[in-house]
C-alpha cells in the first residue's frame, strides 16, 4: 500500500510540474483530457498480478522504481553505442530522443503537397485545432492504465497525415531512441497517424537504446484508415536488455480499407505490447503478425485485440516467439465479431519455439462471437524443434548446430518474409542469423 501510494504522489507532483510547464501554451480541450486521464491512472492504478490481463506478467520491477521526465536536449548526434533499429532505409524520418523531437537528426526532404510528418509539439503551439479530432479520441485510457499515464503526460511524438488519394513513394520513420542518463527516465511518446481515403503507405515505427541503463518507454499509437486506403505499418523494437517498453495501438479502419501492421521485439527486458483494432466498416482486410526473439531473463507479453464490427471482412493474425534461456513469452488474442458482423472471416495463429528446457509461454487465443454465418478459427502451439527434422538435415551432411539455425530461422521466417520493407526484413535477417548462432 505504501508503494501504491508513493507512486501516485509522485506522479501527482510530476503532472503539476507538468502544468505549470505548459501553462497558456497549451489548448484548454488537452488541458482537459490530460486530467481525466490522470484521475482514470489513478482509479487503475498499477496492475498486479491478480487482474486477469496481467496475471502473467510480474509489473512489480516497473513499479518499484521511480522515474523522472526526460527532459528535451538539442541533439545533433548519437552516442556511436546506439545501434540503429535498422540501415539502408530510405524513407521520409522523423527522430525523437528521449521522447522529444530532435529536428538535427530527422530528414524529412520534400514531402507531397498536404502530406504533414511533424512534431506533436510543434503542431500543439500552431495548429492545435488539427489535431484536436484526434489526439486521445482513439487510444482509449478507459480500460489501459498505460494509456492513461501517456496521456496523462505526453509531451510530444509524431503527427502523420496523409492526404486522400496520395501515395508515397518512399517510407516514413518514426524514430525514437533513448539515450543513457544518470538516473532512470520515462518518455511517453504520442503518435497520431490518420490516413485519407484511397492513400497508400508504409509507416515504420522504431525504439532503439542503450543496455546497461535503465528506462522506461510507455508508448501510445493512433491510427485511422480511411476507406480503401492501403497501410502496411510496421514497428520494429530493439531498445536495451534493461529497458521497460510498453505500448498501446489503436488502429480505427475504414471500409474497403487494407492493413498490415507487423511487430518484432527484439529488446527491453520487459515488453507489453496492447494493439486493438476495430474494424469499422464491410470489405475491410486487416492482418496483424507479430515475431519476438526472447532470451535471458526477459519477457514479452502481446496482447491483442480484433473487433469485427461490420459484415463481410477478413482478419489474419499470427503471432510467434522464439525463447531461449529463461525467456518468457505471453500472447493473449481475442476476435470479437459483433451480432451483425455475418459473413466474417477470421483467423488467428500463435506459435511458440522452444530452444531451452527453462524457457516458458504461455498463450490464450480466445473466439467470441455473436453471428452465425462465420468463419474464425483460432490455434496455438507450444513446442522444440522437430527431432525428425533435425535427423533429416544431419543426416545429409548438416551439422547440429547449422541445423539447429536453419530450422529456427524457418520458423521466424514467415513473419520476416511478410514485412513490406526490404531494408527491415534484411535488418532482422541480420539479427536473426547473429542470435541463433548455436
């Protein structure tokens, strides 16, 4: 109790500090949210683990620390450390350190006319009336507590709005890299990313930071698909074994609408990882695929959430991880499809690899479903590598551990494979062949 309290005092006095900090400089409507955001934190509270959603993920390391605001540095370069979440991509980029915008480093060169990639914050001081319809109007703060802290307290992220009909010919970055600090810091970056109708992108959201430092990022994602437009979304997290990493994405998708938003974690010691999306309108085709590499003591937890709200839509997902050491990996996905939502076709995957006796998954595919003329079916799988397969390879001259590598790669490789970005699927390739050297 006398944690829980520490916690909330110490958040009440950073959101005053905050307050002062933006006074008159910020539209009275945030003003507003920002403090029923902080109350629902408040009547949350941090999870434990005998809340249902969190009864295998231990929140207890996060919530015995105290973390400050990082606060806003001119950065002109990286500490050399830092590795880069991904080389090679030419796209349009925007990078955020430490949570704050960092225009020296962002390269965003000549974009099509009406297309808008800006700082949250910058927009905030001179357009606020364009973000208002949605800033906090999707990622919703009712049920998430994280999301409630970010919106409680973000201070900046990237404002994405791509006109209707335009495509792009090149990608968009969103980057944000933590640096080390002295003392433990948290960052609560806001993206907002509204598609027109008929537009056509790839959006590429990417965490990077330090190992031994910690941090906490605790990230919120808005997303609208306008009707036939095409996104593939990808977001890639690499950030330090120390590292707290803990997003929430909404994606709101309009009729005719396609999207692909692909996940990989290949960092932070512990991840949780909330994607809900609502299908909105008919014809809608939404995929969602997730891959986590886990090691050490580290743990990934992926929650995810499909609502087909309307007729005559299809929804793919596929979540796997591969575990070695003491790893542990939770996936937790539920399809709701919604009385009047007939014709639905859904389907959702979750595979788990196990390269280590100690290492642990634990899955909860769930169905629930109020039509009756539907297809949806759910599955997942827990297991080692395939002892035959294993046979196969060495006994044509393979040797183990090429085997091993070969036969672990295949299992990540449909997740790679379904990237829309060369430059990130050659990155994980990369990484892939480096961690699965046995």
């Amino acid at each position: 109790m006398t944690i829980v309290m520490d916690i909330k005092e110490h958040y009440r006095s950073v959101f005053a500090e905050l307050e002062n900090s933006v006074a008159g400089r910020e539209p009275a409507w945030l003003h507003g949210i920002r403090k029923e955001a902080l109350a629902r934190f408040e009547a949350l509270g941090f999870p434990a683990t005998r809340d249902e959603t969190w009864r295998h993920t231990n929140m207890a390391p996060l919530r015995e620390r105290t973390f400050q605001p990082a606060e806003a540095v001119e950065h002109t370069a990286l500490d050399p450390g830092i590795r880069p979440p991904v080389t090679g991509l030419d796209a349009y980029q925007i990078v955020f350190v430490n949570g704050h915008f960092a225009p020296g480093l962002s390269s965003l060169g000549d974009l099509p006319p009406g297309t808008r990639v800006e700082s949250i914050a910058a927009v905030l001081r001179t357009d606020p009336a364009s973000l208002e319809p949605y800033l906090a109007r999707q990622g919703s703060y009712e049920d998430f507590v994280f999301a409630a802290l970010n919106t409680a307290f973000m201070r900046d992220g990237a404002f994405v709005r791509i006109p209707a009909g335009v495509a792009l010919e090149k990608p968009i970055h969103l980057l944000y890299y933590s640096t080390r600090r002295d003392t433990p810091v948290v960052s609560h970056p806001r993206n907002v990313i509204v598609a027109g109708s008929g537009s056509r992108a790839v959006i590429l959201e990417s965490y990077a930071g330090p190992d031994g430092t910690a941090y906490f990022t605790n990230g919120v994602t808005e997303v609208s698909a306008g009707e036939g437009s095409d996104i593939g979304h990808c977001k890639l997290q690499r950030e330090g074994r120390d590292a707290f990493h803990i997003s929430f994405t909404r994606l709101d998708l309009d009729r005719d609408c396609r999207y692909g938003h692909h996940s990989a974690a290949f960092g932070g010691g512990l991840v949780r990882n909330e994607l809900n999306s609502w299908l909105n309108g008919e014809q809608i085709h939404c995929t969602m695929n997730g891959l986590s590499l886990v090691d050490g003591q580290r743990l990934v937890d992926n929650h995810t959430l499909m609502v087909h709200a309307k007729p005559n839509c299809e929804s793919h997902e596929v979540y796997k991880s591969i575990l070695d050491e003491h790893g542990r990996a939770v996936f937790r996905g539920r399809i709701l499809v919604a009385k009047d939502a007939q014709k639905t076709d859904s389907k959702q995957t979750n595979q788990a690899l196990l390269l280590s006796n100690e290492a642990e998954n634990t899955a909860m595919p769930q169905l629930e479903i109020y039509a009756d003329d539907v297809k949806c079916t759910h599955g997942a799988t827990t297991g080692k590598l395939d002892d035959e397969a294993l046979f196969y390879l060495r006994a044509r001259g393979i040797n183990p551990e090429d085997a091993r590598e070969l036969l672990t790669y295949a299992f990540a490789s449909e997740i790679v494979d379904s990237i829309p970005l060369a430059a990130v699927r050659e990155e994980l390739d990369h990484v892939l062949h480096k961690r699965l050297s046995f």
